[in-house]
C-alpha cells in the first residue's frame, strides 16, 4: 500500500462519518469518499502539510457541492425525507471513544436537515468532530467570527431539540418490547400510555411504497394509526420483528421473508415516546445483509 492511500484509509473513519452525517445516505457517502480519493492520488502532497486537514477540507466541501445539487430533488421527494438507516453493526461512525451515540441518531440527522450546507458542516466539525474554530475556519475559508456564529446559531436549532437527559438502554428496550405488544395485538389502550400526547410519528415511503405524506402529530392519532396497523400484520405469518441497532440505537426492523420492510428509530425518556421515524422507501433498506441481520437478531420477549 503506498503512502497516499495509506494516508487516506487511516483517516476513512473521519472521512465517512462526516460524509454520512452530512448527506444522509451510504451511497452518497461513498461516492464522496470516492471523489476525495481520486483528488487525493492528484494533488501535490508536497505541498500538503497535513493529509487529514486536506482530506477533511475536500470532503466537507464536495458534501457541501452534493446537497446544493440535491436541493431540487429533496423538495420534490414525496413525503419526508428521512435518512438511509445504519443496521445493525455495520462499520461504526463514531470517531472518538463515547458512549454517547446522540450525534448519530435518525432524529439528530432529521435535524440537521433544517440547517444550510456550509452550516451544517461548521456544526458537525465542531460539535460531533472537537475541531476548533480556527481549523473549521480554514475548512471553510471563512473568518473565525463567521465560523463562531454559524455554529452558534446551529446549536441553538439543533441541540434545545435534543433530549437533555441519556436513556438507560434497558429501559428504552423494554418500551419498545411494549410497544410491540401493543401493535401486534391492536392495543391502542396501551398506545396511548406509550406516547407523549404530543409526539410525532414521521414515514418515509419516497413514493415507492404506501407511506404517511405528512409528518403526524399527537399521541391519540398516532396510536389510533398504528392500532389498525397491526391488524394488518397478523394477515402476514412470515412478518418477522427484530430489536437491533438502528444508527447506534436500538430501534425495530421488520422483515417480510426475510426481505427488511420497515426500519423503525424512537426518540424516548425510557418511559414514553416523544417521537417515532419509520423508513418504507425500499431503496434504503436494499443493502441491508442477511448476514448483518443475523448477526444482530436479539429476541424479542412479546407475544401475541
């Protein structure tokens, strides 16, 4: 392996994750990482004094190019745009030893989506990434003054939405084990005591499959929806329920002959359900492996 795409592999992890975060879905990840390949293996490392700020510098700035190009495609997508979910233990985004894995959460990226691009890259390096102001300033080639108010105001969009207070894993599991439950038996009782009266329940089908259109709100219409939900499901016998990591957090994938139908994230208290994002739309469940997905199974204790 020579030095440049020794240099390279060694800072992927980074590259990737900002990449991800910053475009929403694996492929056009990928592709970025692929481009900033390509520019690496030509530029004049001579002139390069640090591989990884050059790399970084490349990558925010082609991630920056791909979402103005996406603009007019986002706003014609049909119903919300939610981002392709991580199943599963597939290759980690989190650069830095935490246990905190907030900042890659379907409902933290659903947020991110409200910022503008070069904003959302100052937020990310400094929040999610420790840069400092004058490295992301560089990044940037805006001044530190900018840099510092672009973060601030990110912050100030993005983290009073954030749920202030961790989740104990054991906890969210056994309120998605309820959950479940209720669903598959119709409980819209139960439901009921599940959700904050004021959640919100948001699908992305992308026009591909039967889906939401608009992100709905309140506990009552979402526990009603998804009471008539699962009498639905039971006209299925090879419909199959899995708890597994969904983008570092536990979440619920149902698969149809093994085929992944729906992936479900929650944002939670551990107690109730403040928020629910369900992704239909095929095309982000595609790449989703067998191998992946028994490797992650974890039983389920509900029954019907």
């Amino acid at each position: 392996m020579d030095h440049r795409t020794s240099a390279f592999q060694e800072h992927r992890p980074k590259l990737y994750g900002i990449a991800y975060r910053m475009l929403g879905t694996k492929a056009d990840a990928e592709d970025t990482l692929q481009d900033a390949y390509l520019r690496w293996h030509q530029a004049d490392v001579e002139r390069v004094r640090s591989a990884e700020a050059w790399l970084t510098t490349t990558v925010s700035h082609l991630c920056i190019d791909r979402l103005r190009a996406q603009r007019a495609k986002r706003e014609t997508y049909v119903g919300p745009w939610l981002p392709e979910p991580l199943i599963g233990d597939e290759p980690p985004l989190v650069e830095r030893e935490s246990e905190d894995l907030s900042d890659l959460s379907i409902a933290f990226l659903v947020m991110l989506e409200r910022l503008a691009p070069t904003e959302r890259v100052a937020f990310l390096l400094h929040e999610v990434f420790d840069y400092d102001y004058p490295e992301i300033s560089a990044v940037l080639g805006k001044s530190e003054a900018n840099v510092r108010q672009m973060v601030h105001r990110a912050r100030l969009r993005v983290r009073r939405e954030q749920r202030r207070f961790p989740v104990d894993e054991d906890a969210h599991r056994r309120l998605l084990e309820r959950f479940l439950t209720a669903v598959r038996t119709s409980d819209r009782e139960t439901l009921l005591e599940l959700f904050a009266e004021d959640a919100t329940w948001t699908s992305d089908g992308g026009g591909k499959v039967a889906a939401l259109r608009e992100v709905l709100q309140g506990g009552a219409s979402i526990s009603t929806l998804l009471a008539d939900i699962g009498r639905r499901w039971l006209s299925y016998p090879t419909l199959t329920f899995d708890l597994l990591p969904i983008n570092g957090e536990t979440g619920i994938l149902l698969c149809l002959d093994e085929k992944p139908l729906v992936a479900m994230s929650f944002v939670t208290d551990g107690s109730r359900i403040s928020a629910g994002f369900s992704v239909l739309n095929p095309d982000k469940l595609a790449r989703v492996s067998p191998e992946v997905l028994r490797r992650n199974r974890r039983a389920v204790t509900t029954s019907v």
